[in-house]
C-alpha cells in the first residue's frame, strides 16, 4: 500500500548491490511514510530470487554467541542481563592463504543477506583477492537475524547503542573461531582485521579504529557519517547544487509556492484548501505530510548508482517532468486555471511554460503516489505519517524501521527537514517539514520527547575524526557528504590524501559506490566509471600496504 510503491519497488532493486534505502530517507521525508518501510521485507525477499547465483547458497549463515549487555555497570542498560544471543555472520576463505588479513565489512543497519553479494564482487571482494584475505560479513545487533531481544518496544530497544554495537565488533574480533579453520588463530591478537563500512556501517568502521586500535588494524569508512546532526536540512543540499540546475530551480519556485500558501498565507483556508485539491490530496489533513508527498521526486537523489542494474534513475525521470514545457499528462488539463492562480497568489507570473510544468508536477505526484491510495482508505490512512496507531507493533519483523528509527531518534538525529534551511536560500523541500513533522515517529514509536543524544556519536571527532590506518572515501554528490569528513562547506577541515590517512573524494559520486562491483566478465571500460575504479584500485593499494606494515611490526 502506501504512497510510493512504485518508486520503492524500485529503489529496492537497488538493494542487493547498493543502496539500502535505510539508511536514506527517513519517515517523513522525502515522501516516505511509515507504510513504504513496511513493504521493505517482502519486496528485499523477492529481489532475492533475480540474482545469477543466490550468495546465500554460496556462503552458510553463521551464528556467534555474542553477550547482550557488554556494559554491566552502566545504569542506562539497567536492568542487567548476563544473557547471550546469536549473532549472525557469513565468511568466505575462497581467497584466502595463511598469515593473510581479516576483512570485515560492517552491515549496519539493513539485514546482512543484502550485504551478500558484496563477497561476490566489490571492494570486499576485492580486498580480500589481492591480500589472501578472509573476508566477513558482520551483521549488526538489532538487524535482519540478530536480536538481543524478543521485542523491539523500547526497554527492550535499550542495548541498542553505538557503544554497545561497537563492543559486539570488538567481541567478535577477539574471540571467533572461525568453522573450518579450528586449527589457526584468526582472532586479531594473531592477525591483522581490517574493516570496511558504508555509510551508519562506515562510521562504525571508523569509530572502531579510534576506539579500539589494537584490536583493528586499519579501517576503511566510506561515506562514513562521522558527525551526526540533530537537524540535518544539509541532506538536500548536494541534491540543489548538483541536481540538473533548470530542474532544480523550478522546484525552488514551486517549494515556495507550496510555502507562501501553507506558512504565510496559512489563514487562507480557501488558498491551503485550493492548493492541496490541485494536487489531487484534498483530503490530507497536515502540512507536513503534505509537503513530504510534494518532496517524492527530489527524495529519489540517493537511489542513483553508477551501475545501472542497481540504480534508480527515477530522479533525473522526475526532473525531465518538472522542466517539460508540453503538457505530459492530459488529466492535468482540467487544473489549468487553478494551478495558473495558485502561482499568481504567490508573487509568480503564470506565463503557459510554467503552469505546463506545475501541472507536470501535479501529474507526477499523482501517477507516482496519489493514485495508490485504496479505494476503501481515506488519504491520511494512506500518506500520513502522524498516526500513532501505525508505530505500536513490537515484533522483530518490524526491526526493518523500528531498529534504525531508534538510533536515529536516540542517538544519531538527521532529522531531514526543509524548515532547517538557512532564509536566506530556497529549499527543495517544503518547510512545512520540520523537527515537530520529522521526529513524529520518536513520540509514537518509542516516547522520546528530547533531541537525539549526537555526543554519543560525536565524541570520536566528528568532521575531526583521524587516526593512522584509518581512510575516508566520500562521494562529491552523496547527500550524506554534508555528514562526513570531506563536508568542508559546513566546517570540515582540509586534508592531504597519505597510505595511512587515505582521504580521497569520488567526482560526481553518491553514497558509497566504491562499496559495489560487477563480475570481470561484466565490467566495461565505462562500468565501472574511472573514477569509482581509481578510488577502488586505491583501497586495495594502501590496505596491502597496511597488511605488509603488520608483517613487518610482527617480525
Ligand atoms: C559473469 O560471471 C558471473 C559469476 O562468475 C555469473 O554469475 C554471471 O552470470 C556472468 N555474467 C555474464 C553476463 O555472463
Ligand atoms: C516490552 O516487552 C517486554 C517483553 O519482552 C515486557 O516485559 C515489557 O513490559 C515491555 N515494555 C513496555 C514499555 O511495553
Ligand atoms: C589466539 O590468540 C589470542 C591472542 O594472541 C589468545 O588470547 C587466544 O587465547 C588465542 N586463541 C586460541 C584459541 O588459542
Ligand atoms: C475526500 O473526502 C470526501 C468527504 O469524505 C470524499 O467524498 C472524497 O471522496 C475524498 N476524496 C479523496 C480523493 O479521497
Ligand atoms: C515523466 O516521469 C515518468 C516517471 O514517472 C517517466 O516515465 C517519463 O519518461 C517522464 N517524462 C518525461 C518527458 O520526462
Ligand atoms: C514564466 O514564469 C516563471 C515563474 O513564474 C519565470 O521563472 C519564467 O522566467 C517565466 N518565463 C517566461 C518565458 O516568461
């Protein structure tokens, strides 16, 4: 059901190579409602089924016992449990030769089968050939098999921390013993663990090496987000500056449009009224979700990949829409005149290019959202992310947006709004979408009422962050890059890029694609792009170089 179903099929295509979408948009934002999250599981389960080879019957799934509370004395996991759970995890020793590395790649906060085809082919695949590697893949408390808990209501939620999240990393590293390989000591007293993560995964990976930097070697954190950001209206950021600027610039004017009515001219009932039977939502009764169906186009940015057989190019489908000057969907027809004097009520010439490209947007919001909305279900049950009879489920299948909804709430905040835009420029997105809209789902879900704690993430350096053997891969476009070491319009230092503090930014790059890759038979002299192979051919330069640093440190 739900608003963006189409999209979302869509965007979960993409999520066995690259772009888990949990880590994008939140509730809220970007027009995903609570509903869209929910249909993630079975539509993650049939993605399964279209690969060449199913990774799953390539790799076992592996369990490992791991404590539920590393933090016996800390009152804020009281009450205490000495318990253990199953942690789950997958190796592959194809590639691997002895006194060769431990390659980890952090899952994060996704269910670690979406992480599997990475063994395949990608930067772990990658790293473990050209070291004689072991490479893991680690899934995170809280996700896909591995819960510390039977429900996920929030006393039960409370050992899901960064800080427990970490130690789980550490544990692991310290004490595996690896099924088939009995007779040889992999823990990292014995061998060098090197871990890799993207994105929530690449600040884990990051934070590993500061916190712990005898047990990890080196770590790789790529589109790590290193600083978390209560408020973080810098995720549509990278999408105004390097979105097509024609595209970008008229929905900057319709945004405002959306905004005279809804904020400065809020008394208008007849206007507000007017503005939301245009777009065919007559019926949707709060601003903010109102304003996060409007921003369904542009919240398709990050589902762009470099490879095609994972990338959503909804994104540039929706600006060809919202810059045609020819009428794209003839039931938009009938709103001429209203669509020519909502642009009139606010300031805007209504000249025949202009409306044809506001009713291009209504009839883009329609096709990709509106008409979705069931018969029988009235269009706040459909698109509203303010019920709070939608956020009471506790069962760990709703781990999918329960778990990250939880971090994000407590600990991490990017919150995406458009309110915390500076007045000075003109969002993307409707300010209508604001803290109060946003963190709805921490009242309902889990009755936090105060600001996420980001020190808890912060206190390992933010956009500071370094350490020896430790490496920073972003992308120019992510729209995450505002989080991360290279977010250098928002205070973040310069760097000189050295072997043992790689700092390198991909051009014309999103979130982490130097995390997925194509078979050898499938690459082309354009797949990968050059600039995403060149940052790979990297990685694998200056971790060899690291391993080799190891052997030489041991003898
Ligand atoms: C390329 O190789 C992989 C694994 O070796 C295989 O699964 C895939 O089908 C091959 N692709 C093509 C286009 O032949
Ligand atoms: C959460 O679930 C546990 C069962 O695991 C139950 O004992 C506890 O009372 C619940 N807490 C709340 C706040 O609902
Ligand atoms: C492996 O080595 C570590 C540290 O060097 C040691 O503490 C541990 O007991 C060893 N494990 C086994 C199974 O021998
Ligand atoms: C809006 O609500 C009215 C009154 O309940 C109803 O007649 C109409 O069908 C609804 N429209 C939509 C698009 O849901
Ligand atoms: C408009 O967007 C739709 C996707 O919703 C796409 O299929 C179509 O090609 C786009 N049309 C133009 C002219 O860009
Ligand atoms: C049409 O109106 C829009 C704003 O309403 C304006 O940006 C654009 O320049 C106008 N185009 C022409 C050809 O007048």
């Amino acid at each position: 059901m739900g608003s963006l179903l189409k999209k979302l099929a869509l965007a979960l295509c993409a999520m066995g190579g690259a772009n888990a979408i949990n880590m994008g948009l939140r509730i809220g934002s970007g027009g995903r409602t609570i509903h869209d999250f929910k249909e993630e599981v079975a539509k993650a389960e049939a993605n399964l089924a279209r690969r060449d080879v199913d990774p799953e019957s390539l790799y076992p799934k592996r369990y490992f016992d791991m404590p539920v509370d590393h933090f016996p004395n800390k009152a804020k996991y009281a009450p205490h449990t000495k318990h253990t759970y199953k942690n789950r995890y997958w190796f592959d020793d194809s590639h691997y030769k002895p006194g060769g590395p431990v390659i980890i790649l952090q899952s994060g906060e996704t269910n670690g089968l979406n992480r599997l085809p990475y063994m395949q082919k990608g930067i772990l695949a990658d790293l473990a050939e050209a070291t004689g590697g072991m490479s893991v893949i680690f899934e995170h408390r809280y996700y896909g098999y591995s819960f510390p808990t039977r429900y996920l209501n929030t006393t039960d939620l409370r050992f899901l921390t960064t800080e427990q999240a970490l130690e789980d990393v550490k544990y692991f590293a310290t004490n595996v013993v690896f099924p088939g390989h009995e007779k040889e000591n992999l823990t990292s007293g014995c061998t060098p663990w090197i871990s890799y993560g993207g994105s929530y995964p690449g600040s884990i990976s990051a934070f590993l090496r500061v916190k712990y930097p005898d047990v990890f070697w080196g770590s790789i954190g790529s589109s790590a987000v290193t600083k978390a950001i209560y408020d973080y209206w810098q995720y549509y950021a990278p999408v105004a500056e390097y979105g097509p600027a024609f595209a970008m610039a008229t929905q900057k004017i319709f945004t405002d449009m959306v905004d005279t009515i809804l904020i400065k001219k809020a008394d208008d009932t007849t206007l507000t009224h007017k503005l939301k039977a245009t777009f065919n939502l007559p019926n949707l009764t709060h601003n903010g979700d109102f304003g996060n169906q409007l921003a369904s186009g542009v919240g398709l940015w990050q589902s762009l990949n470099w490879d095609p057989e994972v990338s959503d190019t909804g994104f540039y489908d929706y600006c060809n829409n919202i810059t045609s000057s020819d009428v794209l969907y003839p039931h938009t027809e009938s709103k001429r005149s209203d669509a020519a004097s909502l642009l009139e009520a606010t300031g805007y010439e209504s000249n025949t290019t202009v409306v044809n490209q506001l009713l291009n947007y209504i009839g883009w919001v329609y096709e990709n959202s509106v008409k979705y909305c069931g018969e029988d279900q009235t269009q706040d049950e459909c698109f509203s992310t303010l019920i709070k009879s939608h956020y009471q489920e506790t069962g760990q299948a709703q781990s999918v947006w329960r778990s990250w909804s939880y971090q994000y709430c407590s600990e991490w905040g990017y919150l995406q709004t458009g309110s915390g835009v500076p007045r000075n420029q003109m969002p993307v997105i409707s300010r209508t979408i604001d803290i109060e809209y946003t963190s709805a789902v921490c009242r309902f879900a889990f009755d936090i009422h105060h600001p996420a704690d980001v020190e808890e993430a912060n206190q390992y350096g933010g956009y500071e962050i370094s350490h020896s053997r430790l490496a920073f891969i972003d992308g120019q476009w992510d729209p995450w890059r505002p989080a991360t070491p290279h977010a250098y319009q928002y205070g973040a230092p310069h760097r000189v890029s050295t072997t043992t503090e790689p700092f390198i930014l991909i051009p014309k790059a999103l979130h982490h694609y130097d995390e997925n890759g194509r078979f050898p038979n499938e690459t082309t002299p354009r797949l990968p792009p050059p600039a995403v192979k060149n940052a790979q051919k990297q990685e694998v330069h200056f971790v060899k170089a690291w391993v080799d640093e190891w052997h030489a440190a041991k003898k």
